[in-house]
C-alpha cells in the first residue's frame, strides 16, 4: 500500500475536523491532510440552506444509525450522522448556545485541565461572528403567540438576546449561525474550509475515503504509536495516509468509538468479543454515552402554521423544572415541523395542520454506550442510549413534567386560540403511569449524543450504561411498545 505522509492527518471533515485542520494548516511549516468519507457541500443546496435541513435527513448523507432495543424508551431512534463535508453542521438546526460557565466549572473539577472560563474565554469573538439573530421578516407570528403564552404561563422573561449573558431561563426567538442575507449556514466546512482551501497548498483533502482504522505500531506501552490511517478510496481501492507527528480523530461521537476498537483500542473485554486484536485496554472508549431523550405533545391546529421562519427550529423555552436546581434542567422546542413518525408507528395520526411542543431533558443522568460486535468496518456500530435507566428517576420525572409544562403552555392565550384538540398524547392521558408509558415509547433524540471520547482525568472511571431501570412513577419496565431494533 502507498504511504503519503502528512505532519497531521485529521479523521473526519465534520463540525470539529474542518475546524482543527483549518487552524493547523494555518501554520505554512506544516502539511495537514483532511480525510472526509463523504463528499464535498459547495454545490450541494440541501447542505447550504439552512430552511432544507429536514432534506438532508435519511438521505444519501445521512448514515441513519439504529438504536439497540430500549427496554424503558423507543427502540425505533434514528440517529442522524452526516456523511458530507461540514458533517453534522452541514445538516443540524445551527441553534447557538454559549456554554454555560457552570458547566466548564464541573469539567475542570472532574479533572478536564485547560477547559475552565478564562481559557475558554477566547471562544467569545468566534460566538459573535457565527451566531446572529434573524432579521424580523422571519419572525413567525405563530411562534410569537407561543413565546408570549410561555412567558404568562410559566413566569419566565422573554430572552433576547441568549448570548450576550448567563444562560438562564427564559423563551424567546434563538440565534442561530447562518448568513441572513443569503439563508446559508455558517457550518464548519462553510466558515472554515471554503474561504481557504483554494489558497492553502499544505492542506490536502481526500473527500469520499473511508478510515478503516488507526495503524499503530507494535510494541510495549511506550514505543507504541498511531503512525497512519488505512483508508478505502473511491472505486474500493485501499491505502495507508501516514502521520509525521499526530492523528487527530474527529469522527463524532458515534464513529469515534466505532474507529477506535477496529483499530484494537478500547474495553479489552469488548475487543475480543468482537473478535479484534486488543492493543491498548481504554476502559472508557465508547462509555458514557449521554443524550437528551426528548418528548412530544402534539395538537391539532384551527388553521396552517404561516410558512415564516429562518429554519424549522427558531424558537425555544427554557426552564428549572426544579426551583432548587442550579441550571435549568430542560429544554423545549417550539418547532414549525412535527416529527410524527415516532407516533404513528404507537397509532396515532397527524392531522392535516399539527404544531407541537418537545420538551427534553436538558442534564440527563442516564448513560449509554456505543461498541462494536465484529471486525469488519463496514458493520454498523451499536448505539444504547440506556434512555431512563438513571439509578433515582431523574430523568423521567423530569420528561413527565416538560409535558406537563408544555400543555399549561398550549392552554394559555395567545397559544390556545391556535388549538383544536390535543392529538398527543391525548386528552384522555393524565395520571404519571400513562404519560409515562406513551412518552417514553415514543421518546426522540435531539442528536446530542457525547461522552463517548470523553476529557478528564487520566485516572478516573468512565460512566458505564445503567440497565437497573429504576423506575420513577411506573409500576413496570417495559414501555407498551418496546420493539426491536432496526
């Protein structure tokens, strides 16, 4: 096999891999090479405009990972993983949050060196330039009667913008990053690779090369090193891509996990059940796996939901569920698009005009994981979400009350004169056994999966998945439909 070599090789040409390799090859001294499994996004409209999002999923980009089977949640989850340059950023909803600083407190304090408020600091220009909001002609009157009803009912202020402060609670219209003038997303193959990749001779990208696995030399634990990728090329051709001096994984916290025990790094148990030669033991490879699991109310509306908005996702309440937590603990969208799937497979239609509201558990203390069952790179990785597996409740207890909250919402004006009836979950739907039942069979992914490549410590032990499925208010484990896989 042919070895070009680069100084850095960076695996995956997503939301951090354009990123890191635009700011490594900004260094003329160096070579950076860029391999991306999927194919570039400037003539690709649906990855451009940020209104065509919702086309870009279960497309040919999309790589539409299966759940395995959820004994207390859906077995039937979608997770999208963007195979096209920008990845994930070329498709999500572009919402911009500046991190909370409480958050960067409890990663420093769990041992995540270098990742407190001052070092973190110089992200604030980068947040400004990316994240804007949407000039008034997108402000949708629909969302607007939301957002007010939301304030009445609920005692939040009205937040605009979310930026520029604490993030606390509060609705309100969401800065996004996209170009207003033109619709464009400020993605990371946009902002990042467009403006340079024509002007920088040290960065070469491979576009449609799959990475295989990580080529590591032999030896004991100190000589050992990650010198190359093996990669299959268009046409099925394979070749090694060598690395002078580091290879920087960016595949996403699905295919991460998923590259790295092909290469024989991960739980050793997990290797040699797969079949895979173990080289490094690195318990924490593909642990941890944290997801906000998300559900739906859904009414029928007396009239269409006018066609106004920057994206589909524009608009968001944000709320202490519990007065006594220190950050807000969930999260509820106010979408112009229903994702109805999930319950028409439970039996419910979705009327000619719907709208809805996805509350979702904004810290979610259930943890999952993601492993691989063979070595062959071309099998798809397997995804636990463990959804409602946290050893006290928390997170369905939290799950019951974001539906809850969000029909107090629905019945509050200006909401309520959008509202026919409640289709889901149903007005005949009240005591905490049956929301819980139809919420968690039914429940979604925000496609916030992490945790699975984590910071920390050297020391300290992964967060493995919990199936001791405490439960919170229901009388059994099962949710009515818990299904299998897809």
């Amino acid at each position: 096999m042919t070895s070009p070599e680069f100084d850095y090789v960076v695996v995956g040409g997503g939301t951090a891999g354009a990123v890191v390799a635009s700011r490594l090859s900004a260094d003329a001294d160096v070579s950076v090479a860029l391999v991306e499994w999927g194919p570039a996004d400037e003539h690709e409209p649906r990855a451009l405009e940020l209104r065509r999002r919702a086309e870009m999923l279960e497309s040919e980009y999309d790589l539409d990972y299966p759940s395995v089977d959820q004994p207390r949640g859906n077995s039937h989850i979608r997770q999208a993983r963007a195979r096209i340059l920008g990845g994930c950023s070329s498709h999500n909803t572009m919402i911009a949050f500046r991190l909370p600083a409480r958050d960067l407190d409890e990663w420093v304090a769990a041992g995540a060196d270098g990742w407190g408020r001052t070092s973190s600091s110089a992200t604030t220009t980068a947040w400004r330039r990316t994240s804007c909001r949407s000039p008034p002609s997108t402000a949708n009157p629909y969302l607007a009667d939301v957002i007010s009803a939301a304030s009445t009912a609920l005692g939040i202020p009205v937040r605009e913008p979310w930026n520029d402060g604490p993030f606390c609670d509060g609705t309100g219209f969401l800065e996004l990053g996209y170009y207003p003038e033109t619709g464009v997303r400020s993605s990371s193959s946009v902002d990042y690779l467009h403006p340079i990749a024509a002007d920088r001779a040290n960065l070469h990208m491979e576009l449609e090369t799959r990475v295989l696995r990580v080529v590591i030399d032999p030896g004991g634990d100190s000589s050992r090193r990650a010198r190359a990728i093996e990669v299959e090329r268009p046409g099925g051709g394979r070749a090694e891509i060598a690395a002078r001096r580091e290879i920087v994984l960016c595949a996403g916290s699905i295919d991460t996990p998923r590259l790295l025990p092909l290469s024989g790094v991960g739980p050793a148990d997990d290797l040699r059940a797969a079949g895979v030669e173990v080289v490094h033991d690195l318990p924490g490879v593909g642990q941890s796996l944290m997801d906000h699991p998300e559900g739906l109310v859904l009414w029928e509306a007396t009239e269409p939901i006018p066609d106004i908005g920057a994206s589909d996702w524009d608009a968001i309440i944000s709320l202490r569920l519990d007065p006594a937590a220190p950050v807000r603990d969930m999260l509820c969208h106010i979408p112009l698009m229903t994702l109805s799937d999930q319950r028409e497979r439970l039996g419910f239609s979705t009327p000619e005009h719907s709208l809805s509201l996805t509350p979702n558990v904004a810290k979610p203390r259930g943890r999952g994981r993601v492993w691989i069952e063979s070595p062959d790179s071309a099998a798809r990785p397997l995804i636990d979400y463990g959804y409602f597996t946290d050893p006290d409740g928390h997170d369905e207890r939290t799950l019951l009350a974001g539906m809850r909250m969000a029909r107090r919402v629905a019945a509050t004006e200006p909401m309520a004169r959008w509202i026919a009836c409640e289709v889901f979950l149903g007005p005949g739907v009240q005591t905490d056994e049956e929301l819980s039942g139809l919420a968690r069979a039914a429940d979604h992914t925000v496609y916030h999966v992490s945790g699975t490549c984590r910071i920390g410590a050297a020391g300290d032990r992964p967060r493995s998945s919990n199936r001791s499925c405490a439960c919170a208010v229901s009388p059994g484990c099962e949710s009515p439909t818990p299904g299998s896989s897809r």
